[in-house]
C-alpha cells in the first residue's frame, strides 16, 4: 500500500504543476497587457498634462508682458491728454515741473528708465533718464526715436478728445525696452488746435530685462525666464517682442515645469517594483488555487461523510432540547406546586411562633417554651428565605423573571433595608450604619429587586461580621454620572483565591472564620444576576 501511494503521488505534482502553468498563463498575460495599457493611459495624460501647463504658462507669459504695457500705456497718456504738459513740457520747459511729473517721478514711481518728449516733426524737445541707472549713451535719444516712427504715427492716429497710450518693444543700444507713447494733447483744445495737424509724442521706457523680467517670472510662475534677440534655438512656446513696425525684435523663452514628466519619472521605479509584485503574486495565488483544487477534491469525500454525521448529531441535538424543553416545563410545574405546599405551612409555623412569643411577657429570665417559639420562629425564616431564593433562582434561570422598572427613591429603601435588619444586627451585636448623600437622585429600576439586592448584601455583611463590628450601607454618585450602592463590613476577609468563586450559586468563601456562617450561597449569586438585569456590575474588594 506505502509503495502503491508513492507511485501515484509524483503523476499528481505534475499535472499540478502543468495545470499551474496553463491557468497562470493567460493570467499573467492579462496583467502584462493590463499595465501597458495602464502605463500608455498615465503617459497620455502625462503628456496632456505637460502640454496644458505649457499653453497655460504661454497665456501667462503674454499676460504679463500685456499687463506691464498697459500699465505704461495708462501713464503716459494720463500725462500726455493734458494742457499742463503742453505748456511745461512743449511751449517752454520747465525742468523742474518735467522732473516732478514725467521724468525722475517717473523713474521713482513705476520703475521706467528714460523719459522722452519729441515735437510734431519728431525733434527731440526733452531727454531725461533715471539718475540711479548708467547714463544713457550719447545720440540715444535721436537713434532711438528714428526706429519709432510706425509707433508716433499711431500715437498721433489717436482722436483728439481722447488720446490713447500705444506700445511695442525696440532694440537698443542698452537692450530691449517696452516704450509706450501718447500723443500730447491739450484736455481744452482751441478752434485752432482742433484742425487736423501733427502733434508732439510723449514717450515712456522700461527696461524689460533685469527686475521687470524678474518680477514677472515670480508672479506667474515662470521659471528661468529669459530674454534674447536670437531666434536659433528657441522653445515652441516662446513668445514673440514686436517692434513698431510690427517685426519681431526678440523673444521671451523660459524653461515651464513639466509635473506630468516629473511624475512618471518619479513612478518609474515604484511602478516596475509593483507590476512585478503583482505578476508575482498573481502567479503564487493561481498556482496555490490550482494546489488548493485538488485539495479540495480530496477532502470532498471526507465532507460528505461529515455532513451525514452532523445531520445525525443535528436530530440529536433535536431530540436533546426537546427533552430539555420537556423538563423545563416539568421543572417550573413542579417549582409552581412546590413554592405553594413550602410555603404554607412556613407561613402557618411563622405565625403560631410569633403568636407563642408575645404570650410571654418578657422576664429576667425566659421560659422554655418562649426559648422554643424564637427558635422555631427564627428558623422559619431561615428556610421561607432559602425557598424564596431557590425559586427566584429558577425563575431567572427559567426565563420566567422580568423586572419591571420605574423611578425609585434610594434613600427610602436603604431606610427600609436598615429598618428591617436592624433587629437581626442588634442581635448580633453589630452596628448597622446608613451613608447617603443628600444629592443622591432617584434611580431608574426594579423596586422589588434592588430591594432584595440590599438586603442580600446587607445581610451577608451581617452574617460574617463578629460582634462589635459595623456594616455600612452606602450610597453615592459616580464620576461618570453612575451610582455606587457599597455594603462595607469588618468582618473576616475573603482570600483572593475565593473572591471570584463566591458569586456562584451555592459556593461559599473557603475562610475558617466564613464557612462556620448560616447560608446556602444563593444571596450574591441572586445579587450579581438581578445587578446584571439592570446592566449594572456586582464588585468585591476585600482587605
């Protein structure tokens, strides 16, 4: 048998190992096409990523510049629409006026560079040029206002109620610069200055490489730009300078983040990791289904028998509770019958013994048979407590116990604890003490249970209690908004090893000084059971 299972267990490993291979197959080619096309959708949108940022940088880069020459247009034909102008500036200069308004003011305010007026036949009637700046190189202002002329014809187009600022870019000497000009008029023209006639030009420049270009390239996010005048070697989104005549006179280039690119080369090595953490793993899980098929299949048979096996402990089962059901009900009859036949005759006993103890008027010294009611008096209620507790017990344990809760007032049933103890604790020459607060509030529960709670706990303090000792009863509020009912006595200990088992039904402390107490180890039982009905705990601390 040993050799004939060796013989057929190599065949099942390789077909195992073929069918592996044959259902991982398809599978990871699934994967592999999966993440090419996976990787081809994040390279696309990568892609379109970059080239949205690109369009939207270019946008921003002609903004910019658009933004800087409006600025400059606005100046200069605020200056230039004004009859102050004509008079300080074109009929007869005034150097200082020129200084305060349209030359180092200027200079100061908006951060141009040269300011330049020149008359109707396009001579130079005033030069100024920022004093902090290097000095403007000599027939600047001549050369300058020579490649103008396209620029001071559209200046001067300009209607005469309302003279509008233009712009464009010019090659200098110094470097490109943005000029804005205005032709001068006067806001109140005469009938004579009304006919059509040339008029002098106002002229604003602005050095545009240096802080502008900086500035611009801070504000829009436009990161190492710069300016040439080379057309070679030029990015697709650069963008074009015209000068007056509408020709380009350089370029704006700049160098635009790319965060689609940015990102697949900082995926690149995560994304091969994961694709052959997956294909790896993809291959363990098929190959482990296929072992686990066969598996499978082997224990199909064992299953089978299990389940035959279980559907005959289920009827057995069935039959159990059935008569586990039978003897429930018999049990509760039998308790419903019991409780009345103990129950009245103890009733009878404990009336004719108090009735044999008050016949006697009490004496120095009592008379037998007063001795023998109080005995038959007190056991009585010994063995009406015991029953009570057996059938409160069996009904909880029944199903057939239900609280029924209401607001209670605490402070009156501790009272009534008390009161009904007391003359079992001066018996035992123990005082019974009350410790309640007068915040204490009504609490929500079963009056009838938290009754019996008392007293069970109250008495079982009473009963392992030496004579001089004292049981307290005391009530008060939690930290967490709860209340704390605490029955504290000094009686005996109970040792740590005996503390859990004393909430069982019938167990008892193994303490020398405990096990010589009455009792049947119902009361703490009963105590732990109806505190958990109201979804409160039973606790001991012993010392």
């Amino acid at each position: 048998m040993i050799v004939g299972q060796g013989k057929t267990a190599t065949p099942h490993r390789d077909v195992g190992l073929l069918a592996v291979w044959r259902a991982a197959g398809p599978v990871i080619a699934l994967m592999l096409a999966a993440f090419v096309l996976a990787g081809g959708a994040v390279w696309y949108a990568a892609e379109e990523v970059d080239h949205h940022g690109v369009a939207t940088s270019k946008r921003l880069a002609r903004t910019a510049l658009d933004g800087v020459a409006e600025n400059l247009e606005t100046w200069v034909q605020d200056h230039a629409f004004s009859d102050e102008t004509i008079v300080k500036l074109v009929d007869s200069l005034d150097p200082d006026w020129a200084a305060t308004n349209v030359g180092q003011y200027m200079f100061d305010t908006i951060g141009t560079m040269s300011t330049i007026a020149v008359s109707a036949d396009d001579h130079v009637l005033y030069l100024a040029s920022d004093s902090e700046r290097e000095s403007l190189p000599s027939g600047f202002a001549d050369a300058v206002v020579a490649k103008l002329g396209p620029l001071l014809e559209r200046a001067r187009g300009a209607p005469m109620e309302q003279p509008a600022g233009v712009s464009a870019f010019v090659d200098t000497p110094i470097g490109v610069l943005l000029v804005a000009a205005a032709a001068i008029t006067p806001k109140y023209p005469t009938k004579q200055q009304l006919q059509p006639h040339a008029r002098p030009v106002l002229l604003y420049f602005q050095m545009l490489e240096g802080d502008t270009l900086s500035a611009i390239a801070e504000r829009y996010l436009l990161p190492e730009m710069r300016l040439t005048t080379i057309p070679g070697g030029l990015t697709q989104h650069a963008t074009q300078l015209n000068g007056p005549d509408g020709a380009p006179v350089a370029w704006i280039d700049w160098t635009p983040t790319k965060p689609g690119n940015e990102l697949l080369r900082s995926a690149r090595l995560p994304f091969v990791i994961l694709a052959v953490l997956l294909l790896t793993i993809g291959y363990l899980v098929i190959r482990r289904s296929v072992q686990t098929r066969y598996e499978l299949a082997a224990r199909a048979k064992a299953l089978a028998k299990a389940n035959s096996q279980l559907v005959r402990g289920e009827q057995q089962a069935r039959s159990a509770l059935q008569r586990a059901e039978h003897a429930t009900r018999a049990k509760g009859a039998f308790l419903a019958g019991i409780s009345h036949e103990l129950r009245t005759p103890l009733t009878a006993i404990l009336g004719f013994s108090q009735i044999l103890k008050l016949q006697h008027r009490p004496t120095k010294t009592k008379p037998r048979e007063q001795e023998y009611a109080e005995i038959i008096h007190d056991s009585s209620q010994h063995l009406l407590a015991v029953v009570n507790d057996i059938l409160d017990l069996s009904r909880i344990e029944s199903g057939g116990y239900e609280i029924s809760e209401a607001w209670v007032d605490v402070r009156r049933e501790v009272e009534q604890a008390r009161t009904l103890l007391a003359g079992e604790a001066d018996r035992r020459g123990v005082a019974l003490r009350v410790e309640i607060g007068d915040t204490v509030p009504a609490l929500y529960a079963d009056a009838k249970a938290l009754r019996q709670i008392l007293t069970n706990l109250t008495a079982n303090g009473l009963k392992f209690t030496d004579s001089g000792g004292v049981v307290t009863i005391r009530v008060r509020d939690t930290a967490d908004g709860g209340l704390a009912i605490e029955v504290e006595d000094t009686g005996a200990g109970i040792a740590p090893a005996d503390q859990e088992g004393i909430w069982e039904p019938f167990t008892r402390a193994n303490n020398p000084n405990v096990t010589k107490a009455e009792g049947t180890g119902l009361g703490l039982h009963l105590v732990r059971i109806l505190a958990g009905l109201h979804d409160a705990e039973a606790e001991l601390e012993s010392r």
